[in-house]
C-alpha cells in the first residue's frame, strides 16, 4: 500500500516538475515565411516546401521572404579491381537567403555521407531518396530553430 502511494505521489511530482519537450516551443511560430523561389533536387525541395508551410503562421505580423536552393553531389570514392565503383561520396547541399525586415541573411546546411555501392540498383536509389528526405526534414527542423532564435 505504502509503495502505491509513494509511485503516485512520485508521478504527481514528476509530471508537474516544469519540464517540457524542446521542440513544443518551437512548434508554435510567430512569423509568417513566404517561400518565393525554389530550385534544386526535386525530393528535398518537395519535402522542404510542405514542411515551410506547416510550420509558417498565415496570422503572424512577421513577414519572412525565402528562397531555397538545394543540391545533392554523388562522387566516386573508389573503385574495385574491374573498375567499377565501389565506394561514393553524397554531400546534400540546402543553401535558404532569407529576408526579415529589410535584413537580407543565407543560412546554409551540409551533410556527407559514404555509401557503398549496393549491386541492386533499386535498393541503391531507394537508399538516396530516404538520404534526401531525412537530410531535408533535419534541415527544416535545423532552420525552424535558427528562426525561433532570433525572435
């Protein structure tokens, strides 16, 4: 019984000791961002512009100007005895100019990985595709708190 009513007390006092996830603030935007240029990979740039809009705020008085461009880059590292690769090298590239009352900045995000190369192609490119997409929702969870640190 005693034990029971430690656990709960524990709980109660846990629960309200003042801790809260670090992206809860960061989840709920005060500016608005106006994504007006976009080039790049298709992927990441598909992935980037519907995540811009869920965490931009129409009822916000901060305007953001945004253009984005991103790349992804696959270089040969090394190549086995037939002369066929065996090693690369993918570098994904998201470069975003922002302009905030009249104050023009460029934030840029760079991520490298070395990938061997898999004989199934299909897997290869499946393999590229999910690099692209958690390289771009790192980045947009990256620039998001860029954003809300200089509010």
């Amino acid at each position: 019984m005693n034990k029971k009513i430690i656990l709960l007390l524990l709980i109660f006092f846990i629960q309200h000791c003042g801790f809260s996830p670090i992206y809860t603030k960061n989840s709920q935007t005060n500016y608005f961002i106006n994504l007006v240029e976009i080039n790049g990979d298709r992927i990441m740039n598909d992935i980037l512009n519907s995540e811009i809009k869920r965490i931009s705020n129409s009822q916000a008085e901060n305007k953001i100007i945004l253009k984005i461009n991103t790349s992804f880059e696959k270089n040969i590292l090394s190549k086995d005895m037939k002369g066929s690769t065996s090693d690369f090298r993918i570098i994904l590239n998201a470069n975003f100019s922002v302009e905030q009352n009249g104050i023009k900045d460029e934030i840029t995000f760079q991520e490298k990985h070395n990938v061997k190369n898999l004989s199934d192609i299909f897997e290869q490119k499946n393999y590229e595709e999910t690099l692209k997409r958690n390289f771009a929702l790192s980045t947009i969870r990256k620039f998001n708190l860029e954003l809300n640190s200089r509010q």
